[in-house]
C-alpha cells in the first residue's frame, strides 16, 4: 500500500510556517500561511493524543482541541506514554545546578551535550526558571550513560513523581511546554500532566516508521476558557518556538562544520566547554574529536543537500537571525516576550548558544543585530541561575 501523505500529526491542526525571505533589510517581512488540507483522521488522531490524560478526571486542556475521524487511523501503530523508571540508573554526575529559591519540589536529571542545541534549549529554560538539577555529560560517540535506554538520542530528562518513580522525557520542546505548565500549577503530579504528551508512530511520505510527540508546543492548563489575547499571546509564541526547531537548528551543523578545520576547531571547542578532559580518559576525548569532527564535517554536506542550502551557508543563518531580530523590533520591545523572554526567546537562545564558541557565531554577530538581544537573554538566565557544585 502506497504511502500516505502525513505530516506532523501533533502540528497539523494549527501550525503556520514562517516563510522565509531574502536578507535584504528594506524588503523583509513577516508573512505567513496556513496550511488548509486538514485531514479529518489525522485531527482525531491529535484529539485522542490530547485526551489520554481524561483518565485522570482531570480538567487540564491545551489551547486548541479538535475533532473528527476519517480514514488514516489505521496508520497509528503506537500509542505509549513516557516510560516510567523504578530507580536511577548507574551513572556520573558530573555537576549539580542548586537554586535555594526553587520551590518547584521537582528533583531532575539531565543527560545531556553540553553544546546540543535541542540541549543548551532545555538548559537555557530550566536555568531561567530558577530551577535545580543535575547533569550527567554524555560521551558523543559512545553514549555509554545512555546504554540504559531505548532512545539514544538527547537531552534525555528523568523527573522524580510523588510516587517515586523517574519519568523519561525525551524531547527538548515537550520537556519545556510540561515543567512550563507544572510550575505554572502544581496541582497535579508531574506523572499525571506528561500523559498529555503522549508518543506516537506512523509512515511518513517514504514508508518509513516514525515516532512523534503530540503537543510538544502546548502548555496545559486546568481552565479551558482562556482570554483571547492570552490565547493570541501563546499562539505566537508557539509559532516561533516551532520555526527555531524546523528552520533555524538546521542551519547550524552546515555552519559550525562548513569545513573540516571548523568542525576540528568546533570539536576542540566542544572538548573545552564541555569539560571532556575532566570528564573522560584522554582516549575518550581525543576520540569524540577527532572521529566527531570527521563524521560531522560528512554530515554537514550532505545537510545542507536537505534542507536546500547553497554554498554560502552563512546566508542563511544571517537571514534567520535578521528575520528573528525583525519580529522583535516590529514589537518595539526588548524581547518577544516583552520585558522579559519568553519560550521563544529561550527557544532561539538555546539554539545560538550552542555555536557561541564557534567562528560561526562570532560572524553572526558582525554581520547581523543579533547580539545585544543575545547577551540580553544570556544575562537573564544566567541571573536567575543557581549556583553550580
């Protein structure tokens, strides 16, 4: 049976895509398009992937619900919550971030790169929300402290419940939008709101089988009714936080490993930040650099090839963060969250920060506004920080 065509499940019913235009300061602007092919089936598979946690009697809710059934149900072959963990698993850790002014009761884990962008996102949020937790640095090539688990991919986010078991969160966007809510109300046990973020798989436009997380850029909340300008708010918001993971991440290997002596000096750069001289044996290390700014410097290539890039790779990142830095001036504020940043910002942030060390990012800021909002946010994340043992 031919393949479907079958776009993010979780998004469909209401995402917008930035479109992109050419870096010129004198014609950019802000435009966007609806996507109109709603497929019946795939709103139902969204509505019973927000409706899972009804189990609970609770009234939790996203901003949009939708309905409907149709033919493409079959083309769910799983439908699981987060897994669940009796205890820790054995591992290193390398440091503690301890904030006295936590009082979320919230004890977490983080496996983590130091410089991954989907990593330095969660980072960028829970160091802004004043929250406490430890890291466990993971070897890039080996990925031995993750041997324990089904994905290997990171940040991987373990959260004690009331009840004592350590729930596995695996996706940088659904990590945030979940202990955003939490904090927001801590009513409900985290073990009951990550239900609202359930994992699914289907085909995609090739056959393949692959997984999502429904709702991933929602925040939940226990009244359904929401004030209209809120709901604007958010939906914006939304919009941005999603264009920095399907636009502006992919930009970022095909820059910091354009070629092979910046992914070498990106590499050491990486080795520098994240400690791996401390962390690991010298054998360790030098094989995460050297075999990582090989395979990297391969990969950027054939990245670029996919996501439609020319040679002049360092275009389109100035193209992104003049198109961000536009969005924010058009709100004559200092962040797009106003006066304070927002999950946007922290999503962008996230992003850049992880090239902040890289030839790269030192261009992006000759060539482009980005920087006084950058350091704006850096500083007050880093203010609202804990202290690191």
């Amino acid at each position: 049976m031919s393949a479907i065509r079958f776009h993010s499940i979780a998004l469909v019913a209401f995402r917008r895509i930035l479109v992109h235009v050419p870096r010129n300061p004198a014609i950019r602007k802000f435009a966007t398009r609806t996507r109109q092919d709603k497929a019946p089936g795939t709103i139902s598979l969204a509505l019973k992937g927000v409706m899972v946690g009804a189990v609970f009697g609770t009234g939790w809710s996203g901003y949009n619900f939708f309905k409907g059934s149709g033919p493409t149900d079959h083309m769910l072959h799983e439908h699981v919550s987060p897994v669940e963990l009796e205890k820790l698993p054995d591992v290193k850790i390398v440091r503690t971030i301890v904030n006295e002014s936590d009082d979320s009761g919230l004890e977490l884990l983080l496996f983590q790169f130091q410089t991954c962008p989907f990593c330095c996102k969660v980072r960028a949020f829970l160091d802004y929300s004043g929250l406490s937790y430890s890291i466990v640095e993971v070897d890039a090539v080996l990925r031995q402290d993750i041997k324990w688990s089904k994905t290997k991919k990171v940040p991987i986010l373990l959260v004690k419940s009331k009840t004592g078991k350590y729930i596995q969160l695996t996706d940088s966007s659904m990590i945030i939008s979940a202990l955003y809510s939490y904090i927001r109300d801590k009513t409900y046990d985290i073990e009951q709101l990550v239900q609202y973020y359930p994992s699914i798989s289907y085909e995609n436009d090739t056959g393949r089988k692959v997984s999502e997380i429904l709702n991933r850029y929602f925040l939940m909340f226990k009244d359904h009714t929401v004030k209209t300008s809120v709901n604007e708010t958010q939906e914006e918001e939304r919009k941005w936080r999603i264009w920095a993971d399907d636009h502006l991440v992919h930009l970022i290997s095909p820059n910091v490993y354009r070629s092979f002596d910046e992914a070498f000096e990106t590499f050491n750069w990486f080795s520098d930040v994240g400690e791996w001289s401390i962390h690991f044996p010298k054998w360790e290390r030098d094989l995460m650099v050297y075999v990582g700014a090989i395979a990297m410097w391969a990969i950027a290539k054939r990245l670029k090839k996919r996501h439609q890039l020319n040679d002049d790779v360092r275009s389109h990142i100035y193209d992104a963060c003049d198109q961000w830095i536009a969005e924010i001036e058009k709100k004559e504020t200092t962040f797009h969250g106003g006066a304070n940043p927002n999950l946007a910002d922290l999503a962008v942030f996230g992003i850049l920060n992880s090239m902040e060390g890289c030839q790269a990012f030192k261009d992006c800021l000759e060539n482009t506004k980005v920087g006084p909002w950058f350091y704006s946010v850096k500083k007050q994340i880093l203010e609202n920080r804990g202290k690191v043992i």
